[in-house]
C-alpha cells in the first residue's frame, strides 16, 4: 500500500498547477544535472533550506511507468516553472519532472532507465538538494550516451574500470583531480592590485598537470580554462573520472591585510561538530535531531578518507612550505588543518585544499601574480604528491602476507 499511494499523488500534480501560491514558501531556483560515466548528478537549488523525503517506485507495466526516484521538497513552490520534463536521456536518467506536488510541497521525480542505488546530500549557501543516481546505464541508450558522455569528459580523464572499487587505503594512486578554484562568472578573492584568484588558481593547476603526468599518473582538470563551475559539478568529474586523489587549489584572503602564509586544509574525522553539522545537512535535520545511527554513519562516511587526507595533506604541504621557503625566506607556514569544505566531504577519495598565499598581503600578492610562482608551486605540489605515492608504496607493501 505505502508504494501505491506516492503513485496517486503523481497523477494528481497537473490538478495543482492552478493553485494560489500560499505565503511563506520558498522556491525553487534552478534545476541542473551531470552525467558521467557510473553515476549521474542531478542538483535542486532552492531559496530557503528544505526538508526532503525520498523514495523509489518500481516499474509499473500496467500503465506504463519506468521506475522512478520521488523528492518531496517541503515549504516550496514551484508553480508551473518547470511544466515541461527536463529532459537526461543518458542510460541512468530518462527525465526529470518538478510539480507542486500540494500547496505547500514540491516533489521532483526522476524517470529511471536504470538504477543500482542513489545517494541524497543537503548542501547550504545557496541550499541545495544533491541527488547522485548509480547503476550501469541501459543498453538501449548505451551506446549515444557512452559518445555523448565521451565528448565531455575533461581532457585526460578516461572511463573508469566499472567495478566496485577499494577503499581510499588500499587503492593504487593513478588518477588526481587538479581542481583550479573557482572560474568564469566567480573571480574568487580579488587581492592588492587586482590580482584575481581565479586566474592564479588556474595558472597552478595547469603547471601542475604536467609534473604529475610525468610521475606517471593520469591527470584531470576540473576546468582548463576560465569558466564557471560549481562544487557539486567539480566533485562530479572527480567521481566520473575515477579519481584517487583530488588536490583543490586556491589563494587566500583576509581583512586584515598584514596576514600571510600557507595552509593546506582536509576533512578530519575527529573533527564531531562539522562531522555532526554536515550529517544534519545531509539528512536535512538539525544537529540535535541526529539520532544515534545518522551519528555513527556520519562518523564513518568522513574516516573512509579521512586518514589518508591527512597524510597527503602533510606531504604536500610539507613539500610546498620548503620549495617557497627556499625561494622566499619570509614565507610562513600556518600548518595543516581541519576545515568544513563541502568540496572535501563529496569528494569520495583523499582530498586536500590547498591556500598558497594571501592575495591582500601585498607582497604575497605580488608572487601569487608572478607565472614563475605558479611553476614553483606546482612542482612542488607535485614533489609533494609523490612523497604521498611513496609512502602509499611502502604502507600497501606492508599489507601484503
């Protein structure tokens, strides 16, 4: 009886499309999605934080629906914004279809060509509902997705294996995600003399492709050139491109304009109170209505990678303070820390974010600008990197009987 139910209220969302709008909802802002190899992403935006419940109807034969994955969004209105199916067509996703489902819900399907399991995170600033959708994708559709998906895969990424893959410790390193920081429509921090984070970052990652391809190992580039792209999609070309490593790059800033140095930040484990914050954003509750289970989860989603973050993050960070230092003697090094990065918690391998100076300290600025600085920095990150890859050597050595 429970799967029956959500199947009538489907049939009942055009008989709301005339509806009055109720006072005090939010809305839905956008609506975005991302297919890549193994998973698709579909992304809701909204104005306001929602509470959001899911569940997964079968195929029903008789009247001819595909399975489907329902998101009941509450306290917003959509209207009649989204009439039309947004159209996915790439063997994992059919269609997305967003209605008021009753005057004070929203409810999103997504039409399944084919499914294994799906994963549903809360993100805020702006509020976002993230829905990862897993499984092979249909065969039917297979082979125009596989090309499609082909053309826009980042330069360097290759299709992953397809197979379930190892944990983060026991993992053999051969694909890093270079993340050049923000992009395009976002400049990032703007520091003394207009020096824009964006292009620094960009400079970095680039000159850091190189050094690690010639380690042997295969690099992708979240983007390669000046564009916009948002975290959800940046960790969703992570994950399409099978990655092992994700390394963030960025440039700092702050008010007080005297502050300077580098610091290189991960997810830590031990860390409970962003550990707890970002399970009630996941679950889309606050932090006191975390019930024993959704703490304990909460716990071992962040130490999958946790351990192995730290350990990059000291390499590389290690490594970058020493090569800048060489070069510029005043340089500070203000340590490997913990932060809440959402761009780290969705990323499911060993992730770093890397601050290689303050753009509003004048002189820092100034190298930050300087092409040879990105050079420097680059190799290195790389050097640090393949301390990192060492150590891995010697610890899964260590493992074997």
């Amino acid at each position: 009886m429970r799967a029956a139910r959500p199947a009538l209220l489907l049939l009942a969302l055009p008989l709301l499309l005339g509806a009055d709008r109720p006072p005090g909802l939010g809305d839905v802002a956008a609506v975005r999605h991302w297919s890549y190899e193994g998973y698709t992403r579909v992304v809701v935006e909204t104005s306001r934080p929602v509470r959001t419940h899911v569940e997964r109807l079968p195929e029903d034969r008789a009247s001819g629906r595909p399975a489907r994955l329902y998101l009941d969004l509450s306290g917003v209105w959509v209207g009649t914004r989204f009439s039309a199916p947004i159209p996915v067509a790439d063997g994992l996703l059919e269609k997305v279809r967003v209605g008021q489902n009753t005057l004070s819900a929203t409810r999103v399907v997504l039409d399944l060509e084919n499914y294994d399991h799906h994963r549903l995170l809360h993100l805020s600033g702006p509020p976002r509902v993230v829905v990862d959708v897993f499984g092979a994708r249909s065969g039917e559709s297979r082979g125009s997705a596989d090309r499609r998906l082909a053309a826009r895969r980042p330069p360097g990424a290759a299709p992953p294996g397809g197979g379930p893959r190892l944990s983060a410790e026991l993992r053999a390193i051969r694909t890093v995600v270079v993340d050049a920081g923000h992009g395009g429509e976002d400049p990032g921090a703007i520091g003394v003399g207009g020096v824009r984070e964006k292009i620094v970052t960009l400079r970095i990652a680039r000159a850091l492709r190189p050094k690690l391809e010639a380690q042997g190992l295969r690099v992708v580039l979240t983007r390669g050139d000046d564009r916009t792209l948002s975290l959800e999609e940046r960790t969703a070309i992570a994950e399409g491109a099978g990655g092992d490593l994700f390394l963030s790059v960025h440039a700092n800033a702050a008010p007080r304009r005297q502050l300077h140095g580098i610091e290189t930040y991960y997810l830590d484990k031990g860390h409970e109170r962003h550990t707890l914050r970002v399970a009630a954003l996941e679950n889309g509750v606050a932090p006191a209505e975390l019930d024993p289970l959704q703490r304990t989860l909460a716990g071992f989603r962040v130490s999958q990678t946790s351990e192995q973050s730290a350990i990059l993050a000291a390499a590389v960070h290690r490594e970058l303070v020493g090569g800048v230092r060489a070069r510029h003697p005043a340089a500070r090094d203000l340590g490997v820390k913990t932060g809440p990065f959402y761009v780290l918690f969705l990323a499911s391998m060993p992730s770093i974010l890397i601050e290689t100076g303050f753009l509003t300290h004048a002189e820092e600025a100034r190298r930050l600008a300087s092409p040879a600085f990105a050079e420097l920095a680059a190799e290195q990150i790389a050097r640090g990197v393949e301390r990192y890859c060492r150590r891995r050597g010697t610890l899964l050595a260590g493992k074997l009987p």
